[in-house]
C-alpha cells in the first residue's frame, strides 16, 4: 500500500473531494483524521465505514477559519496516532456573485476559508513537519486560481492565493525535507458543482475537452500520489486535473 505507516489530515473531509481523499488514504494504509463545519451525520458515518474496513480515524468538528482550532487538531491527532506526516487543505467555499453586488463578508468568508483555512492548518503543522526534517502539505486550489472566473473574484482571488502560498512554502521549506504542492480541480461533481444552474453547467460541458465533469476519485488519486513516496522529488508544483478545460 502506497501510505502505510502515514498519518494524514484531510480538512472538509465530510463530503465532496475531501471524503474521496480521506477513502483513498486509508484504502492505501494511512491513518486519517478529518474535520468538518456542519455535516457531523456525514463525517459520523464516514468514520464508522473506515473502521468497518478496518481503517484507523478520527474526526473534528473544527471551523479551518480559526488557527487555535488547527493548532488544537495538529496536537490531537499527534497525540492519537504519535505523529504526523501529510496534511490536505480542502476545505472550500463559494459565494459567486458580479463584483458589483459582492458585499464584504462574501468577499471575506470565502477569502478566510478557502486562503487563511490554508495557512492555518499549515501554520499549526510546519513546526512539526520542519522538527521532524519530513512533511508534506497538499493544497486543493482550483482552475478558476488559474485562468479566473467570471462571477469569482473572491474565489479566483482565495484559490491564486493558495497557489502563490503554495511556491513560496515549497522554497521556505524543501531544503527540510518538506514537499508542498496543489492540486487544481476543474468542475468535479461535488455538491459544490451540483449547486450551479443547469443552463450554466450545460455551457461548461461544451467547454471541456473530455465532454464530462471530473469525479471526486480522480482527484484524490493524485493527492495519494502527491501524499506518497512515489512522488518524493516533486514539490512546488500544481497538477491541474480537468478534463482539459484549462488549456
Ligand atoms: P463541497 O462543498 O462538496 O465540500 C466542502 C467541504 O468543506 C465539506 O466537507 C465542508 O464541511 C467543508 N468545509 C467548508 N467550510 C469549512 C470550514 N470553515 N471548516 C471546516 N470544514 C469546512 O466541496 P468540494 O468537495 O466540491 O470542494 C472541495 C475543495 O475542492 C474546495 O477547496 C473547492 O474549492 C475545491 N474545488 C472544487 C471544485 C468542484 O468543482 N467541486 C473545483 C475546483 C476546486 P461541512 O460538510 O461540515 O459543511
């Protein structure tokens, strides 16, 4: 199995691409804590079909937005499993709008989720990786951080952030043994995905070389083996997993 022996946290591992990561981690042998906001039936039932199958997990009701929370969660999991090796900033919100009619806090909520969830986790967690000369951070980022959007600004803005995050990580802290890298999701078919407009996700269809939204599966297949040693001299990079529809 690619990840035995590793200890991982998977934030909004509840549903959508963080459950499909947090399965596919634990169907490779790693140990596997995950938080959630609201879904606590969901995380619940997640947990008990890992241990089901014989899987080692646990789970937070933590809010990504609060550092003391993260820094909270690094020490628990450490002290449950003894260590910690991999973590996945996934974590994520929408709150489309035209700029025009975006008020603070939609700009604020999703710039605190989706960008400061990220450096909290990694900020509660990089002493521990840097201590222990071993690490890996994993950042679900996203297209529109790539080529922009059109009614995301403040999600375009989150997810560029998460990139730019993720190259200067990756040069603070390679030279310790430390491996960050993102992974960029195109449409997937998450609950995230099956809020949009059909008449919307209909025109996205056209526009994406494959001709289908991606699965949650196929993007937690390149963060195992962003996660495992498979990958051990790749870092500061962003593997963009979409159908084609950025090229
Ligand atoms: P979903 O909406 O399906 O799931 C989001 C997850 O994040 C849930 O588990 C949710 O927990 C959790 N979450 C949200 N806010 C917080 C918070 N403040 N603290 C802790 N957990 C929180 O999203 P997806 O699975 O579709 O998206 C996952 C990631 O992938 C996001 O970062 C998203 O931006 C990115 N992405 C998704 C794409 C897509 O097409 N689906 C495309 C590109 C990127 P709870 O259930 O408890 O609310």
């Amino acid at each position: 199995m690619l990840l035995s022996n590793k200890v991982a946290i998977v934030t909004g591992g509840s549903r959508g691409i963080g459950r499909a990561i947090v399965e596919a981690f634990a169907a490779e042998g790693a140990s596997v804590a995950f938080n959630y906001l609201k879904s606590e039936d969901k995380a619940v039932a997640l947990k008990e079909q890992i241990e089901t199958q014989g899987g080692k997990t646990l789970i937070f009701k933590r809010d990504v937005k609060n550092l003391d929370a993260m820094k909270k969660m690094v020490e628990g999991v450490k002290k449950e499993f003894g260590r910690l090796d991999v973590i996945v900033n996934n974590a994520g919100i929408l709150k489309d709008k035209a700029l025009m009619l975006m008020e603070e806090d939609d700009w604020g909520d999703v710039i605190s989720t989706n960008l400061s969830g990220t450096f909290n986790l990694a900020r509660a967690a990089i002493v521990t990786f840097l201590k222990q000369k071993a690490g890996n951070v994993i950042n679900i980022t996203s297209v529109a951080g790539i080529t922009g959007m059109a009614r995301q600004t403040n999600y375009s803005a989150s997810k560029a952030g998460v990139i730019g995050l993720t190259k200067a990580l990756a040069k603070e802290v390679g030279p310790y043994n430390v491996r960050v890298n993102a992974i960029a999701p195109g449409y997937t078919d998450t609950d995230m995905v099956q809020g949009l407009k059909d008449d919307f996700k209909k025109k996205v269809l056209e526009m994406i070389p494959l001709g289908r939204f991606g699965k949650a599966e196929e993007v937690a297949k390149a963060a195992v083996f962003l996660a495992s040693d498979e990958s051990k001299y790749i870092t500061g990079q962003v593997i963009t997993i979409d159908g084609g529809l950025s090229m």
